[in-house]
C-alpha cells in the first residue's frame, strides 16, 4: 500500500512539473537555449505576447472539478483532485491562475512560464527528488534541471518567472497579469492568439508550407481528380493565406459558471482593422425576420439567422461556391451509376440551385429559422427561409420530382408528390406523401400511416414541415412573417436545444432504460438539458458562445451508470 500512495504522489509531481515546465521544453525550441540573443523589450499593450494561455486557480479548479463531478455522479474523482492539489501544491497561491506568454525572440517563440507565488524556492524544494539542488546566480535567478534540459526561475514580486534562457526572464512585467486581462480566473482554461504578432516572414513560410503541400498532393492524383480538385483547393488555399494574413486577434475561454449552473465556452475572432478580411465582417447586422417566431421557450429546438451581409461577403460566397461546384460537377461526369442523360439533368438542377443560392445571397442578407416541438408521441419540425425568387424554387422542386417518379414509377411505396394544392396568405402549399409499411411500426410511431411532407413556396421563401399535424404549425409561421420586432435585442444568429422533451418523444417511440434514466434525471434538474449556442458580430469580426445547461451533465452521468449496471447484470455481478 505505502509503495503504491508513492508512485501514486511520483507521478501527480511529474505531471505538476509537466504543467509548470512543459511548454517551456518544447522540442522544436529548445537548441535556440545555445543560440538565443538577447531578448526584447518588456512584454506589454505595445509588445504583446503572441499566445497567452491561462489555466484558472488552484482553488477555483477545485470547486469546479468537485461540481462537474457530483453533477456526474462521480463524486470521489472531485475528492481525489483535491487531495491531490492540496498535496502539491504547496507554496503557490491558491486564489490566482498559471499562465504561459509566448513572445517571438528572433523570429522564434520563447514561453515563459507565470507561477503565482511568493517564494518560489519553497515550491521548487518539493520538486528536489524530481530536479535535483536548485543552483542560484548571482543574480539571484534559479536553475534547475529538468531532465537533459535547464530551466531558469526569477522571482518577480508574488511570481515566479520560469523560462528556457536567462535573457528572456526579464521581458516578463511586473504584474503579469496585464497581459491576461479577461482571462485568468474569468475562464478554467483561455487561450489568446495574437497574429500580427508573427513576423511576416514566419507567415509566409507557413503559407508557402502549405501551397508546398499542395502541390505534392496534386502530383499524386491522377490527371483528371488533379484539374477536378485544383481550382477548389486553390480558393481554399487563398482563403486560408488571407487569414493567415489578415487575422488579428482569436480568443477561446472553457469556464464552469456554477452560479449560472452552466459550461462555457466562448470564442471570437477579429481581423485587422482595414483589410479586405475585416470588410466581410464590416456589415453584419441583425434584421428584421419573417421566421423569428420560431424562437419560442416551448420548443424542443430551435435554430434562427437574420443578418445582414457585406458585398464583400457575398463575392466570397459566389466564388467559394464556383470552385466547389467545379470539383462536383466533375465527379457526376465521371460517375459510372449514372446514364449521360441523367448526369446532364442532375448537373443542371445543381447550377439551378447554387444559381438561386447565390442570387438570395447577393440581396445581401440571410433569414432563416427553423423549430422542432415535440413531446410524448407528438413531434413536428417546421422551417422557413428567405430566397430571391419563391417561384424558381418551386419549379425546382417539380423538376426533380419529375425524374424521381421516372424512377419509381410502378412501386408500391413510390411518393406521391402533390403541387399547387392552393393558397395561404400568399403562399403556394405542396404536399408530398408516402406510405409507411405496416412492419415499420417505430416510423409509424413517429409520423403515423402516411409520412407527409408539407412545402410552400411564397415569392421570396420557401417553407417546410414534417409531422402529424405539422401543417397548422407551418401555417402559423406565415402568419407570423410579418410581426416581428426583435431584430434589434437578437444575435445574428442563435441555437437552442432542450433534451428532455426530445427524450420524451424517443422514449414513446422506443423504451430504452438509459434514455428512461436520462428522463427521469432531467425531470428533477435545474434545467430540461439545455444546450445553446448564439453567434454575434462584434468590430471586425465575430464571436460565440456555446452553453451546456448542468442538466445535460446529470444526464450523461445518469445514462453512463445505467450502461454500467446494464454491463455489470450481464456479467453476472
């Protein structure tokens, strides 16, 4: 027992010392520890590291961990992470975060390792069975050596500065944490990337890595998958030497909010002010929408768009969309299942359909949203969208409908497609219909003897809906086109999903005991397991934040102990 509680406490000091050291002994950097010139300025607003990565404190990954593993059902894992840190952890001040700044030092990234302590020497005599003596400089900077690598350590009023060479300790500020300004104990986890801080140089190296890449890549396809796939990858690879480029700055935060009773994680992204990178972004705006009634607290899910978009924007999406098509065109031309005839009518209903994509685009905005309600035996889903010509969209539909019924004529379970059953407040209704076999009886759960899909088609949308009675739902989002007036308090763009319902429904469908688990978890939650996401522009850019409601963790750990005692009972436990 006493061997094993020491290899046990060996390793948590290996993998402490990994924490604190590791980025500072990457494999790629560490012969510039002989050749490194003196190093720049002090890091600050005007000298910037280009990564800033912040784990949060020790106390607060402590209450997190315990938190997300009660919220599991695993409550000895957030107890064992405990011991564990308070075991090794001594000397360091629990209440503030560890961070990595990674300057460039001769066109190379230096890391330097931030400790929030005030006597770093207390913590590195634990770590002495681990590093061997600490040796101290004139100056009085630290030396250790980890492995065949040496580190140096300076303390820097309640921190300690770790880095591979010695110049580099004194571009760390002395209050580090300015460099981590919403970050550190805001997240568990945030990482920042500054990319004008890369030298030119550096950037078009990667770039010309890439192209390199490439270009090997080609030379080992075949003649025709080359020129098929050539003019797709280069507009790849110049949307990718653009960003690379242009990019200013990108942000990720993981966070435990416990008092939200949610996870985290959010993102955004900026270009630099000016450049044609930025301009994409310049005229993203909510609007006004005819599908906005789709964000209802009711729905089991929902999904809603309505923004506007640059011409910048809309160039971009035309000439994505061409080098695409050329790569798909190409593989039904070459494809042996298909008659010539059939390859011609199937490439002319793709050039149709991107040609009104593009066209609904170039009127500069996108409006769009769809729902899903459902419960126990009731589920319906319903979407709309904005397009620039209703009426092509239809023919669109009647076209390839046309060459379906080719192709199934005579069979018993053939669709049976219905156009122009009339009209609803300006919109064209059609029904497509099928019968659903007596032996599938989970589908005839789901939409009853006859699957019917239900499509209109007004002069600047398109409508859809699936369900038992999802016609009056449908009908109901047209009525709605015209009242919304929230355009000004909505994000661009919104997902939101709750689990219990949907459970709900697949339970009657199907009764499963972990789904049965998750069910009755969530029905004591705090909250029916929620997961939303929300997309907003910001100055040059763009930013997320995706969300996972703690009822959705119960859940999962509520369906993982059920696998478990559904294994365990078929072992024989």
């Amino acid at each position: 027992m006493g061997f094993s509680n020491l290899s046990i406490r060996n390793r948590i000091t290996s993998f402490v010392i990994a924490i604190t050291m590791g980025a500072l002994l990457s494999p790629s950097s560490l012969p510039a520890q002989e050749k490194l010139q003196p190093a720049g300025a002090a890091l600050g607003v005007d000298n910037a590291p280009v990564v800033v990565v912040t784990v949060a404190s020790i106390n607060k990954l402590m209450q997190d961990v315990n938190y997300l593993s009660s919220l599991a059902g695993q409550p000895q894992a957030g107890g064992m992470f405990q011991m564990m840190a308070g075991t090794f952890t001594q000397g360091i001040d629990m209440t503030q975060p560890i961070a990595v700044l990674v300057p460039m030092v001769n066109g190379m990234p230096e890391p330097i390792a931030v400790i929030p302590t005030a006597n770093v020497k207390t913590v590195l005599k634990r770590l002495e069975a681990q590093t061997g003596p600490v040796d101290e400089l004139d100056d009085g900077t630290l030396v250790i050596a980890v492995g065949p690598n040496v580190v140096y350590i300076r303390q820097v009023g309640n921190w300690a500065i770790a880095a591979r060479s010695r110049d580099v300790l004194s571009m760390a500020p002395a209050d580090p944490t300015t460099l981590f300004t919403g970050m550190g104990n805001s997240y568990d986890l945030a990482f920042r990337v500054k990319m004008q801080q890369i030298p030119a140089e550096t950037r078009d190296m990667l770039t010309a890595q890439l192209r390199q890449g490439f270009e090997q890549a080609m030379a080992q396809q075949s003649e025709e998958e080359a020129e098929a796939t050539r003019k797709m990858a280069e507009g790849t690879l110049d949307q990718i030497q653009m960003m690379i480029e242009q990019s200013d700055e990108i942000n990720f935060g993981w966070n435990v909010d416990q008092t939200a009773k949610e996870m985290v994680i959010d993102f955004s992204y900026t270009a630099l002010q000016g450049t044609k990178l930025a301009s994409l972004y310049g005229n993203q705006k909510p609007i006004p929408s005819a599908f906005g009634s789709v964000i209802r607290d009711d729905a089991a899910g929902y999904m809603h768009v309505a923004s506007s978009i640059s011409p910048e924007a809309v160039e971009m999406t035309r000439s994505s969309l061409n080098n695409s098509l050329g790569a798909v065109r190409s593989a039904i031309e070459n494809s042996d299942e298909m008659t010539p005839d059939q390859q011609a009518k199937f490439v002319e209903l793709i050039n149709r359909l991107a040609d009104l994509y593009v066209d609904s685009v170039s009127e500069g905005k996108v409006d769009m949203g769809g729902m899903l309600l459902a419960n126990e035996d009731d589920f319906r889903f319903v979407f709309g969208g904005f397009v620039s010509d209703g009426n092509e969209a239809a023919q669109i539909v009647k076209d390839l409908a046309a060459e379906v019924e080719k192709e199934v004529a005579g069979k018993p379970d053939a669709p049976r497609f219905k156009f122009d059953q009339g009209q609803y407040n300006g919109v064209t209704m059609h029904v497509i219909e099928a019968d659903v076999p007596a032996r599938e009886e989970e589908a005839r759960r789901v939409f009853g003897e006859m699957l019917q899909v239900h499509i209109g088609t007004g002069p600047k949308a398109v409508y859809l809906a699936v369900g038992k009675d999802s016609e009056s739902t449908l009908k109901k989002l047209i009525d709605a086109g015209g009242q919304d007036a929230g355009a000004g308090n909505r994000p661009l763009g919104q997902v939101r999903i709750k689990l219990l319902p949907i459970l709900q429904f697949a339970q009657s469908v199907d009764d499963n005991e972990a789904v049965a688990a998750m069910i009755t978890t969530l029905t004591g939650a705090a909250d029916p397991g929620v997961v939303t996401v929300i997309s907003d522009g910001i100055a040059n850019g763009t930013k997320s934040r995706f969300t996972v409601g703690e009822g959705l963790i119960k859940a999962i750990g509520a369906a993982a102990a059920q696998a478990q005692q559904q294994k365990a009972a078929a072992r024989g436990f």
